[in-house]
C-alpha cells in the first residue's frame, strides 16, 4: 500500500463524509498516569517531623559577600541634603570659572574642579586649555539648546534631573552623554526610553541616534517596535525624514518585517502541524482502547460488548468509532476506493509501525503491516519513519522517547 502523504490535512480531511454526523475531531486530552501520588510511608515521616524547625545555614564567605554588597546596595543613594547642596552650587554659580556656551547664546557657569572630577576623558581635555580673559575657560556645546545642555550639567553636579526635562531633552542628552562619554547619563538617558519615553512618533529618531551612541539594546528594542506597528510607524513624521536620508536604513527594516513575518507565518504552520499530530497520537490510543477494551456499540476484539461501561476517556473515540463501523460494513474496501477506508488503512498501518507488542496485539492487521514493512521502498519507509516520529513527539512522553530510540535502533 503506497504512503499516504505526511500533509496535515490528508488524513483528517473529510471530503466523503459517511454522514452528516460523522466527523474526525480530536481533542487534546490529559493522562491520569502523569499525575503523583504521595507515598504513604513518606507523608507519614513528614508528619512526625513537622514540628522540628530547619537549623539555620552555616556562615559562609558567599553569606558574608551577600550582606556586604547589601549594605553596598543602599549606600548608592546620596541623602537628599548633599544632592541640594549640590543643586545650590550649580544654580548660584558661586566662583563658577567655566563657561559652557550654546549655539543659542546660552550662557551656564560652571566649576572646573567639578567637571573634571567626572570620569570624562572629553570634559578634562577640554579643561587643560589655558584660561580665556576674564579668568574663565570656555567649553562649546553646538547643536543642542541651551536647556538641554543645562540638564546636562546640572546632572553632572547632583545626578539629579527633572521628568519634564527628560521627557523634552531626552535625545538631546543621549547625545551628549555618548559626545563627552558621560556613562552614567547615557544609562539614565536608555533606561528612560526604554521604560516611557519610547514612541511610535520618535521611535525612527531614537533607533538613529541608538546606533549612533552605541545603544544596542536600545536599537533592539526600536527595530521591534518599528516592526509591531509598522503601520502606525510608517506614517510618522520621522519615518517619511529617514527615507529621504537614508535608504539603506529603509530597506534594512522592510527586509526586518518581512523576516518577522515569516517567522510569524512558520510557527503558526508548525503549530498546526503539531496539532494534527497530536489528533494522530489520541487516534492511536482510541484504536487500541476500542479492540482491546470495546467502547460504547463497538466490542472488544473476540470478546463481547459488556453491558454496562463507564464513559470513555479517550476523546477520539467517537469519530474512530464511526470510521471502524463503516470501514466493517463498506462494499469498496479496498485501499484506493473508498475515502473513509484509505483513512481506516492508513490508520491500521500508522498503528503496527508504533506498535511494540504486534503478538499479544488486538488491533486487526498488525502484524500484517509489520510483515510488509520489509519490501517496502527506502524512499516509502523514511516518509513513515518521520511520520511515526512526530506522532511520538507529538505528546512528549517517555514512553515515546524510549519508543522512538527502539525505532531508530
């Protein structure tokens, strides 16, 4: 019999229905085995030692490490009063020696023993020039606003910003901070963004100056952004600046969304596939659950149908059920002539290849399929080796590992 091709829709599809009723619709269903069962001897045990509390861990050089860097960790936070006094200093201007001037005419007073205490290579060779008349040293500051670079300093002094302030020059100081190689702002400045200050309408700005500033996890989280509401982002004001400035730029997140989307449409397809899989795995315990135990109308093989039974837990049974009666009763019978009995074939051949006890086995025709594994082609017998593997993965279980390593043995 030729190998019914591993397509998810072939053997579920329902082209010939017998009736009206009969359909194939498998539901994932939960095995009981998989759920533990306290030891009696054990919970007794626990019981009795119940009340005996745990002693407490031995001191050690990790428990030591913990609590100092503990202690470390609150100690980060200068108090509120030399975070003032610091704020006093910068906005007085008191023996400011330093000058930093804007493109537009801004003026802001600074201290040169402050600046160069900041672990700035930028600012400190800045300060080694000699001082200008007046006995001030000037540092320029182009393309940014007076404010933006007034933020900048002030944080220099006390590490303290306004939210308004960041929210308005936040791109501006991402700038600055990557300029003068101010770490410590360049943090505040990506956590920020990363945290509330990430739109759609400036999201095109800040992936430039993320890639720019050396911010990869910024740009990271730019380009999925772009790419989740590409929508909304192409229509943007910024999106419609970076065509005209860089293309390449363009062409990189096009070549982005199309990649996610593919990635979108494979794991919806696997997802599918795996579905089918799983129904096939439930129709091979219903098979074997309706020979060897009999359900509803259907007795067991060489036995007779008990009066009474408990309803069934095998959520396949129903459709399998159907399929069995009409593949008994069906004229055709014949592998190629009869839709629902090519599907009842292909089952019963599924069946012997997962089958690891074909003597004592109840399902019809099982050893026959095992005998006729032998002439089968190289090409027909890897389809149903991959096939048989996937139904086995399908469920995940440990039975189905140590089947599936007895197969490829």
């Amino acid at each position: 019999m030729a190998c019914f091709d591993l397509d998810s829709s072939q053997l579920f599809s329902n082209t010939h229905s017998i009736d009206s009723s009969f359909t194939l619709h498998f539901e994932r269903s939960v095995s009981d085995e998989f759920l533990a069962t306290p030891n009696a001897c054990t919970s007794t045990q626990t019981q009795s030692v119940s009340n005996i509390p745990e002693p407490p861990p031995l001191p050690g050089a990790s428990q030591a490490r913990n609590s100092f860097s503990e202690k470390l960790k609150g100690c980060n936070f200068a108090p509120d009063e030399t975070r003032r006094m610091w704020d006093k200093l910068f906005y007085d201007g008191y023996e400011a020696d330093v000058r930093v001037v804007t493109d537009d005419d801004g003026v802001i007073l600074a201290h040169s023993s402050v600046l160069q205490g900041i672990n700035s290579p930028v600012l400190r060779s800045m300060l080694e020039q000699p001082r200008a008349k007046g006995g001030f040293r000037c540092i320029r500051i182009p393309g940014v606003p007076s404010e933006a670079a007034r933020v900048f300093i002030r944080f220099l002094y006390s590490s303290c910003f306004d939210r308004d302030a960041m929210k308005s020059y936040v791109l501006h100081l991402l700038v600055l901070s990557h300029t003068f190689s101010v770490p410590c702002i360049k943090k505040v400045c990506v956590s920020q963004l990363e945290q509330a200050l990430l739109t759609t309408d400036n999201v095109v700005d800040v992936l430039q100056l993320a890639r720019q500033c050396d911010a990869p996890r910024l740009s990271l989280l730019c380009t999925r952004l772009i790419v989740k509401d590409f929508k909304t982002v192409s229509a943007s004001e910024g999106w419609r600046v970076m065509k005209q400035v860089s293309r390449s730029l363009e062409q990189e997140l096009l070549e982005s969304l199309v990649e996610t989307d593919s990635r979108k449409a494979e794991r919806a397809r696997k997802a599918e596939e795996r579905k089918v899989y799983v129904q096939l795995h439930e129709a091979m315990e219903a098979l074997v659950h309706i020979c060897r135990d009999g359900c509803r109308t259907i007795g067991p093989r060489d036995k007779m149908l008990k009066g009474s039974q408990a309803a069934c837990g095998f959520p396949a049974c129903k459709g399998l059920e159907l399929l069995v009666r009409h593949f008994s009763g069906c004229r055709t019978r014949v592998p190629g002539g009869c839709a629902n009995c090519k599907r009842m074939w292909q089952l019963l051949e599924l069946h012997s290849r997962m089958c690891a006890e074909p003597d004592s086995c109840k399902v019809p025709l099982c050893r026959h399929f095992k005998e006729k594994m032998q002439n089968l082609s190289k090409k027909e017998e890897t389809k149903w080796k991959l096939l048989v593997r996937k139904v086995m993965e399908a469920k995940g279980t440990i039975s189905a590992i140590s089947a599936r390593r007895h197969l490829i043995a």
